[in-house]
C-alpha cells in the first residue's frame, strides 16, 4: 500500500507559486510538518540557477534546517520543479536525493501545474539508481 500525502491548499498553492516564479530555472525547497499536518513552505534559491537541474543552498539549508529545529518542525519533504518535463524524478534526482522524505515535484509542462510525490531509496547517495515510490497526493484541505 502506497504511502498518502495530504498537502494542504495553501501550501501547494505556495510551492506552484514559487515555481512558477522562478521560470525559467527550476524552483526548489523544503517542506515542514507538525505533526502529521504541513505547515511550512522554505521557498529557497535553486544554487544551480538551471532549468534542468537544481540545487540546494548549504548555507541558506543549513538556515532552513536550525529554523525546523527552532520550532519544533520536523523536515517533511523536499520540492522542485520541472519546467519542461513531467512530474516524475529524472536520473539526476535519483542521484542526487540524499534525504529519507517524501520528494515532492511540481510540473510545469503544461497549462495546469502536476504535483506528485516519491520515495527514492537508495544503498548510498550518488547511487545512480534507486527505488521510486509514487506516494498517493491529496490536495485540499
């Protein structure tokens, strides 16, 4: 049985914002939760200033992370868009994905933006290839 995200209207709202803001490049960030519910979106600067590939901040992650902390939050998920493609994790984001949390992305290859999330499980990060998880999505509050 697929694992189940519910991501609140307002905060999928936020993260297709941002994304849709940050075209040409592909957007990235994180995502926070109390508790079962998402409360936070960290919109943060794709390091990379690609749009085909992203990357994260160390020093504006490592704000975002002592942010988490500060407030008890805990590290819900990471988010990115891509521009020109499906919503589904690209060789490179296996690669690259190095957290054990739901990795959320937003589509921006057509008119209505897709969001969809996954699980990549890895032996070691940089492993080229991974086991993809597509978690069940609930948007809506």
């Amino acid at each position: 049985m697929s694992e189940h995200l519910k991501i609140p209207q307002a905060i999928a709202d936020e993260m297709v914002a941002h994304c849709l803001e940050s075209r040409p490049n592909e957007a990235c960030g994180v995502l926070a939760n109390e508790g079962a519910a998402l409360v936070k979106v960290f919109r943060m600067r794709n390091a990379s200033a690609s749009p085909l590939r992203y990357s994260l901040d160390p020093r504006e992650q490592l704000a975002v992370y002592r942010k988490l902390d500060d407030e008890g939050w805990d590290l819900a998920g990471v988010f990115h868009s891509h521009t020109r493609t499906e919503a589904y994790p690209s060789p490179t984001d296996v690669r690259l994905a190095s957290e054990d949390v739901p990795y959320l992305i937003v589509s921006l290859a057509s008119a209505a933006p897709d969001i969809r999330a996954f699980r990549i499980r890895k032996e070691s990060w940089g492993a080229e290839e991974g086991e993809i998880e597509e978690l069940d999505v609930t948007l809506g509050d």
